[in-house]
C-alpha cells in the first residue's frame, strides 16, 4: 500500500536554526507532492506544492522543498526558523488528480524564543 | 471571501446517536474531501467525491457515510457513533485548472463520543 512517512514527530529548534523535515513515500508512479503546516488551533494550509518543473519549490515564509525522484524524497527546509514556524507540518503525496491524498503521520515543531 | 465552512465545530454525542457533519465550500470546487486526524496518526482519508453524485472510499471509510447532492455540500454522516471515532474531522476541495491544484481545508470538528 502506498505510504508517506516522516521521518521526525517531533522536533525543537531555537530561533535562527536551520529546519529540515524528511518526507518519503512509496509509489512508483507520478506523484504531486505538498507540504501543509498547521499552526495551533487552526486548519491546514498549504506551504508549497510540487507538480513537475525545477525539483527545487519556494512556497510561502521562506519554506522551500527539494524533489528527489531516485530517493522517492520531498524534504521541507527553512535556512532559519522563527518563533511563529512553530506548528505542526504535514507531507501529502497526490495519487488520484487531486481527490485522492496521503498525509504523513505529522512533525511537531517547536521553536523555542 | 473563499472558504470552507464546517458546522458544528465541536460535539459531544452519545453512542448510537446519529449525527451529521455539514461541509460547504463556495469556490466551485469538483473535488470534496473528509479527513479524520489523530495523534501520530497524520490525516487519514474517510471518503472523496469528484463532483454531484460521485463519490468513494478513502482509506477510513467504515463506520461513515456521505452524500453529494449539490456541488457546493458534502456532509459526513455518522449512522451509529462509537467511541473510536472521537477524532478531529476536516474537510477539504480543491480544483483541477492548469495541472496544478491544492485543497483548501476547512477549519475542523472535534468530536467526542462517549
């Protein structure tokens, strides 16, 4: 069956440290790929998506993620986190045209002022 | 505004006794989701629709029911409610244009069954 898995359920970082999220799924067809963060007590947003092109996506507060076809890897990075990054962050792999989505399990990230 | 609507936002129900979740979404969107979230658990898929009248099992689909009448509602139907579906529910569309799309979520149900 197809999964997502996150390689980190938690993680604390100060303010000004390097973030990098893990991301891996197993399928072996064409896939589109999103990371969403959700910020306490409030729904789902999407933070970048990648569709095909440049395997290196920019999104929005200075997220971007990286595309590893041979890897089957889309890992989230930010060059330095802030206190308001702190969230809880979700890999979604597309296999359905955009009905049908797998989300992994979730990363807890706290970010400490 | 664009948005995704849920009612009610929070419930606290006894087992056995139905109840409905509404969805609505003012975008036009084909494509509506129901998503279930659990700790450790990430969000798992109960059930999809592609547009009016089309819809399937996701990965979690036992225990619920759906419906797509018209194209802007997908409620979720809990028939007889048991104590393991206490969970955070989410519902999602999105669009396909372009090649690209994303779904936009709606700002969730925590239910708890007792």
């Amino acid at each position: 069956a197809q999964s997502v898995s996150q390689h980190n359920h938690h993680v604390i970082l100060s303010e000004a440290a390097s973030l990098e999220l893990g991301c891996n799924y197993s399928y072996g067809g064409t896939v589109n790929l999103f990371w969403y963060v959700q910020y306490p007590g409030q729904h789902l947003q999407l933070l970048l998506k990648y569709f095909s092109g440049d395997p290196l996506v920019k999104g929005i507060k200075g997220f971007e993620a990286e595309f590893i076809k041979s890897k089957f890897s889309f890992n989230l990075r930010k060059p330095s986190v802030q206190w308001s990054d702190t969230a809880e962050y979700f890999c979604a792999v597309d296999l359905g045209g955009g009905f049908k989505t797998i989300f992994g399990a979730g990363t807890r990230l706290f970010v400490k002022a | 505004e664009a948005q995704v609507t849920q009612n009610p936002r929070y419930l606290i129900t006894v087992t056995g006794k139905k109840l409905t979740v509404t969805c609505s979404q003012n975008m036009n969107h084909e494509y509506m989701s129901w998503y279930r979230q659990d700790p450790g658990l990430g969000l798992r898929q109960i059930y999809y629709s592609m547009n009016v009248e089309v819809t399937d099992k996701g990965d979690v689909p036992e225990g619920y029911k759906v419906s797509r009448k018209e194209k802007r509602n997908f409620p979720l139907i809990l028939e007889s409610p048991s104590p393991n579906q206490t969970s955070l529910y989410f519902c999602a569309s999105s669009y396909q244009g372009a090649g690209t799309y994303e779904q936009y979520f709606g700002p969730g149900t925590r239910l708890t069954v007792t």
